[in-house]
C-alpha cells in the first residue's frame, strides 16, 4: 500500500459516527498520540477525565485498557472510574488503525473504531469511524453523548499536537472550527464583531472586505462585502440577522442563504477559546481552507491589539 493512501471504510450508515479532523502537525506525530500510551492517556478521556490507567499493545490481536476518572469538574461524575477495553483488528503505522472499544461494565456498547491518518502538506487529515454492532447499540452511544466525548477528545488531542492552531472537524453538512486566542474575552469579541476590525481580518487568502456593518444584538443585521484583492471580480456580500447575542460568550447569526452560523467564546484564564459551527454550502475542502484562512487572519490581528504575538 502507498505512503497515505489508505483505502476509505465501508460502514453501515445507519450505524457509523463518521468525523474527519485535520490536525497543523506532521502524520507521525498524531499517529504517535494515539499509539503511545503516555500521549493517548492524556487526550482521549473526554473533558473533565483522566486516565487512572493506559497500557496499549499495538499490534494485530493486542489488547487496548483504558480506565477514565472523572475529575473535581466532571459533576456527578466525579471520581467516578470508567474501563475501557478493547483489541487490536488493524495496525498500519502512520496510516490505520482499527480496534475495538467498548465499557468494561457495560455502560458503552462495543464499537469497533477505525482511524485513518493522511497527509496534507505539512497537516494531518484524520478521519474516524465509530462503527457499532447494531442501530440499537448506536442509538445508545448517541444518547450517552458518543459525538460530543469524542469531539472533547479531538480538542484535547490538538491542543497536544498542535501549537496555535486551529483545529477542524467535520459532522454531516456542519464545520466546526476551535482556536484558543491569547488575548481576553472582550478584546478577541469585539475584533469578532466591530465593523472596524471585521474589514481587517474577515476574509480568506487573496480576497477582502472593504466594508462591513453590524448590529450586534437579537433581530439586528450585519453585512459584509467581499471581493478579490485584486479586484478583478465584483465579489458577493455576506449578510443575515443575529438570532444571539450574549456578550461575550455566543453569538448566532442567521445567514441570507438560510444557514446558520454559531460562534462561542470562552475563557481560559485569560485566553480565549473560539469555537465556530457553520452549516456548509459549498465543499468540505473550500469551506475548510476558507474558515482555516479566516481564523488566522483574525489571530494575528487579535496579536496586534493585545501586542502578543499569534
């Protein structure tokens, strides 16, 4: 098999949580997170669990333990010790992995997990099957939260892998985008929603927008016009309503298109973690590049108004 040609999975739809996340770091590196198990202990309990235990014998017929604590944040949950057990289907280094996973004391049903490690440039394209037995056992991973642990769990890995970047993952039609901004919340909330400071940073590679306007509160408008740098073409112009406003924690904005748009922000100790959920028009690959693009221009220009580098 070629370097980063792995063959695609073939699961049942109607039983497979599929999601695709493309991590700023050499395959190597991502594949090493979820091969050692020092590195895999430290991200793949979701928020607010740890790993008590981790050992991983990666190798066809190898077995997988991981028991996950809940910590003081984890609510009713805490200290509260989940097992994990699971073996080894499939081991191609830095291309697929392939094991099943499921609760030693029944509270997850097994799934068989295939993970599947590409290159992009100097990223890591991951893509994720979560395959259950049966629609019932699915159906029962859905209610316990399966999609929203592992997106935690991907968030966790990328803050491990990565430095300052944005991480992506891909649901279904929606896209969604995770930043932390080493600047407050105000600050990194007001560069999101000043007019001033959209037309600095609210457009993708070799565009811009030469003006913006907001009125940042429920039922009030916004638009954006945008249009190639080099002005070759007239451009289109991004608008819609607020349906939310709470500053400075979320915004929703409804779309002319008919899509929706939600923007969370939340504090880290000073820091601020961005997360964008939009509802794709166009190709996974363009909407990707294109908010990936975004976001970055808006963290060197959040850099310049908090005088941290991005």
């Amino acid at each position: 098999m070629a370097k980063g040609t792995s063959s695609p999975v073939n699961a049942p739809a109607d039983r497979t949580l599929t999601v695709t996340r493309v991590f700023d770091a050499p395959r190597e590196l991502v594949y090493r997170a979820w091969t050692d198990p020092k590195e895999f202990g430290k991200w793949f309990p979701p928020l607010g669990f740890s790993a008590a235990r981790c050992e991983l014998d990666v190798r066809p017929g190898g077995t997988l333990r991981i028991d996950m604590k809940g910590g003081d944040d984890a609510g009713e949950f805490a200290g509260v010790v989940f097992p994990g057990k699971g073996v080894y289907r499939e081991v191609l280094p830095n291309e697929r992995l392939s094991f099943t996973f499921e609760g030693e004391d029944a509270t997850q049903p097994q799934i068989l997990m295939t993970v599947v490690f590409e290159d992009e440039g100097r990223k890591t394209k991951l893509t994720i099957y979560q395959v259950a037995k049966t629609v019932a056992d699915f159906e029962a991973l859905l209610k316990i939260g399966a999609s929203e642990g592992l997106g935690q769990s991907l968030d966790k890995l990328a803050a491990l892998v990565e430095r300052g970047a944005t991480s992506v993952s891909v649901t279904g039609r929606t896209l969604t985008l995770t930043r932390v901004f080493d600047a407050p919340r105000d600050l990194v909330w007001k560069a999101y929603t000043d007019p001033k400071h959209i037309t600095k940073w609210m457009f993708a590679k070799d565009w811009e927008t030469p003006f913006a306007e907001t009125d940042v509160r429920p039922g009030g408008a916004f638009s954006m016009r945008m249009r190639p740098a080099d002005r070759s073409e007239e451009g289109f112009t991004f608008d819609g309503t607020y349906r939310e406003a709470v500053k400075p924690e979320r915004l929703v904005q409804d779309l002319s298109d008919g899509r929706v748009i939600t923007t969370t922000f939340e504090d880290q100790k000073g820091k601020t973690k961005l997360t964008l959920r939009v509802e794709m028009a166009e190709s996974e690959e363009r909407e990707r590049t294109g908010y990936t693009q975004i976001l970055e221009n808006l963290a060197k220009h959040v850099a310049t108004l908090s005088g941290k580098p991005s």
